[in-house]
C-alpha cells in the first residue's frame, strides 16, 4: 500500500493554464512535454525504490512474526519479532528515512498480528509535490503447536563413570527436557522416552511376554535366588537391526551363566571375565543389580543397567528417568543396540505394547503435525571387553561373546558392530524419523565421529563435544531447534 504525503494540485494547476494558452509558440507544448517526460521517469525511478521498500518490509514482517511464532517462552515473543524485524529492515539502507512495526498479541497467545510502515523521500517526484511516500505492510501468524514423540539413547557404560562423564551427560540432558517443556509439567502432544543402554538394554520384566516359551521358562526357573531384571539379547538373522515386534519375532532372556573363577596359570593371575554366582555348597550367592557394585557385580543379570522408560506425557517422569541413569561395568559399548532400541520406542509396530495407560502410543509414521525425532549419544567407540580364549574372548553381551558372532578377534567384532550401526541409522531415517547425534569426549576417533555424522538426518545435526561445557552446549542448541520444530507449522 502507498500513500503521498502531499497533493499535486500545482501541476495539475499549471496543465489547465497550458491548455487555455492560445499563442501559437511551441515553447509551452514542448515544455509541457518535457514534464510529463520527466514526470514519467521520475514515476519509474520512485516506483522502483517503492516497491524495493515494499518488498523488504513484507519480508521483514513475516520473519518478525515467525520469530514471535516459534518463540517458545510468550514473554519473549515481542522482543524476538522485534530482533528479527530491526535485523531484516536493514536492506533497504537510506532509501528509507523511517520505518515502524506494531505487534499485536491475542489473549489466548495463538495469533499474532503484525503491521509495518516505512517512509521513502521521494527523488524526481518531488519535482511535483510528492515529498515523501509512505509504505505499508501486515502480516498475522497462528501459532501451531506440532506433537513430538522424543527419546533420548543414551551411554551408560563404565567409560561414562570416569571425569564426572555421567553427570555431565544428566545435568545436559536435564536442561534440554527443561527447554523442550517450559515450565509446564505436560505439553501438548508431547511424549519423551528414555532409552539407557551398554550393550544391551533392560525393557522391563513386566514384558516376559515378549520372550520365547523357552525364553520364558528360563526365566520362570533358571535363575535361582533371583529374579530376571529386563534385559533382552539380539534377535539373530538381522532382526536385530528392525523394529520387529515380538509378536512376530519373540526375544530370549538375557543371561550370564555361571562360570568357575578360573586360575589362567600362564598369566599368574585369575581370570577376570569370570561370574561365579553359585558357590560349591550349592546355595547361592548374592547376585548383581540389588546395587550397582561396579567390577564386584555377579549373577544372571550381570551388567543389567536401568530400564527404558517408554513414551510419558510428564515432564517429572522422564526428569527422574535420567536422574536414574549410572555408568554400568562389564561387556563393553553396542550403540547400534541403543539405537534400535530408541526406535522400537517410537515405532507404531510396537502400539500399545510398552504401556497398557497409553494404548495409542506410539502414533502412526505420517500422523500430521508429529514428529518422532531420536537424539544418540556416546563417549566411545563401539566396543567388547576382551577375555581369554578358554572363556568365548570376550565378556558376555547382548550378541553373546564373540565368538557367538561369528569373530576370534575383537577388532572384527568392532568392525561388525560398526557396520550394524550403519544399517540400523538407515533404517531409522528411511521411516522418517528425525536423528540428532553426538559424540562426547575425547574417546571418539575420526571414524567414530564421521558415523555419528552419517547417522544424524543432516550434517548439522550432528555435534561433537570434547568438553563438559560443549555437550552443554550441544544440549542446549538440540533443545533450541526441537522447540522451534514442535512450534513450526
């Protein structure tokens, strides 16, 4: 919209007076010419600048009120459109000599209504009363809010006890639910799940209906004086990199056998991958997961950390998830079963699966306005803790030990993991699913972080923090950008 500041009564004067002129000379019929040649450059010249003004102040208004949309706190609403307004107006330099925006808010906080005016100094267009012309925009925003299904894989093997590696993870961790609810304790279709893991993962042993029958009376009558905490072992044949669920494909218990303490005579020393639980009396001995008791922890359910928490609506819920989380010893570092486990959580094959009080979780891939979205962390490289050759080389895990896999070295192992890693980030984004992913610490090599980097859905996704105060940072920018994605239309 255009307006003049003043009128053109003065030429419009001067043509009436031309046109009662009857002298035969062609002075006043070329002069009158010459004005409105110089009238009409002077319309294209101010008409360009114009419409130049025009076109900067829609684009700043709409990115005012796109800023004011996405702004997460409302207390910060006017002061972001008016940031972003100020940034983007500074295109059209002195062509304007003023420019204003208002912003109003209504009371329910959902639409936003924008409006723009900026004064442009007229050139040739003076020349005909025309001294300034002002320049008029609008623009009105609704604040949508998309639903998000979030869960958090996160590291919780015995690397993450060293330097406080643990703490740090939570407190980041922490803020980023913090940003992501405000101060509300539910927000709308929101639910967070949180998936701790080392190299296998405890679901709950409220679920021994995903086991097999024989899986199941393992558990009903293999481990004595205790009970079977959780934790699964991968599925074979590659469904371990799916989101198969158990109905189609059931899982075994994971257990840890007991073994003697066996005296390795050519090392001088006893053999520390052993788990001797049952004492030779035949009675039997305290086992793990009572307490977290570090390298002194035996029995069936060795090195079984804390369970997933599924999908939750309650900010507390999922705080008190992550307050729970400790480093765990034994077996080593799997993140592709982290990983595909993340998944399972927000897979609608798993609906009503993990929870009897929410039938409808998780929801359907293309549910309009939902986001599934998976952040994965690590403080290292994919890993076995080597053992002796007489005991399987290596401790026992989610695969089994090593050999169990196929490997006599624990490189090829690595190497194996590595790979399933790959294949199950590719799986996980094929379905739509949104990936952040960090490496933490100084552990992570060039080939560890170049996979984090493939695995994000984009490569700025992906971040690397060497230090505490960079994965808080890293936290804080993924808890950034996930608001602006639950408030983006």
């Amino acid at each position: 919209m255009f307006r003049q500041s003043r009128s053109g009564n003065d030429v419009i004067r001067f043509f009436h007076v031309l046109k009662r002129d009857e002298r035969g000379s062609l002075v006043p019929a070329v002069a009158g010419a010459m004005m409105v040649l110089t009238g009409a450059t002077g319309l294209t010249v101010d008409g360009a600048r114009m419409f130049y003004v025009k076109d900067v102040l829609q684009k700043s208004l709409d990115s005012a009120g796109l800023a004011a949309g996405h702004a997460l706190d409302i207390d910060n609403m006017e002061s972001d459109a008016r940031e972003f307004f100020e940034a983007n107006i500074d295109a059209v330099g002195n062509i304007a000599s003023s420019q204003s925006m208002n912003i109003a808010i209504s009371e329910d906080n959902e639409v936003i209504t924008l409006t723009a005016e900026a004064t442009v100094d007229a050139t040739f267009m003076s020349l005909f009363g025309f001294g300034q012309i002002t320049v008029s925009a609008s623009t009105e925003i609704t604040r949508e809010t998309r639903g998000m299904e979030l869960v958090l894989v996160m590291d919780n093997t015995g690397s993450m006890r060293h330097s406080s590696k643990i703490d740090t993870m939570k407190e980041a961790a922490t803020n980023l639910i913090e940003t992501v609810y405000g101060d509300e304790e539910t927000n709308t279709n929101l639910w967070v799940g949180v998936v701790p893991y080392i190299t296998h993962v405890n679901v709950g042993n409220a679920h021994s209906a995903w086991l097999s029958e024989d899986g199941q009376t393992l558990v009903d009558t293999g481990f004595p004086d205790t009970e079977w905490m959780g934790c699964l072992e991968a599925r074979t044949d590659g469904l371990d990199e799916t989101d198969t669920p158990p109905a189609d494909e059931p899982f075994e218990p994971y257990y840890w056998a007991d073994t003697d303490r066996t005296y390795i005579e050519r090392r001088e020393r006893f053999s520390r991958g052993k788990n001797n639980w049952i004492d030779d009396e035949g009675s039997f001995e305290v086992t793990i997961n009572e307490v977290n008791n570090g390298s002194n922890a035996r029995g069936p359910n060795r090195g079984c950390g804390e369970q997933i928490t599924p999908l939750v609506a309650e900010k507390t819920k999922v705080l008190d998830a992550i307050d729970d989380m400790a480093p765990w010893s034994f077996g080593g570092t799997a993140t592709p079963m982290g990983l595909a486990w993340g998944w399972r959580v927000l897979s609608p094959r798993w609906r009503g699966l993990w929870s009897e009080s929410q039938p409808h979780l998780p929801v359907d891939y293309d549910t309009p306005f939902m986001d599934k979205v998976i952040v994965v962390l690590t403080d290292g490289k994919n890993e076995f803790i080597s053992d002796e050759v007489e005991f399987g080389r290596s401790d026992y895990t989610a695969y089994g030990k090593i050999v169990d896999m196929g490997h006599t070295s624990i490189g090829d192992a690595r190497d194996d993991l590595d790979d399933r890693f790959d294949r199950i980030c590719a799986n996980i984004k094929n379905d739509s699913v949104i990936i952040y992913s960090i490496t933490f610490g100084s552990t992570p090599d060039s080939g560890v972080r170049t996979a984090f980097q493939n695995c994000a859905t984009n490569p700025s996704f992906y971040f690397h923090a060497p230090t505490a105060a960079s994965l808080e940072s890293a936290f804080e920018t993924i808890g950034r950008q996930l608001s602006n994605l639950r408030l983006s239309k």
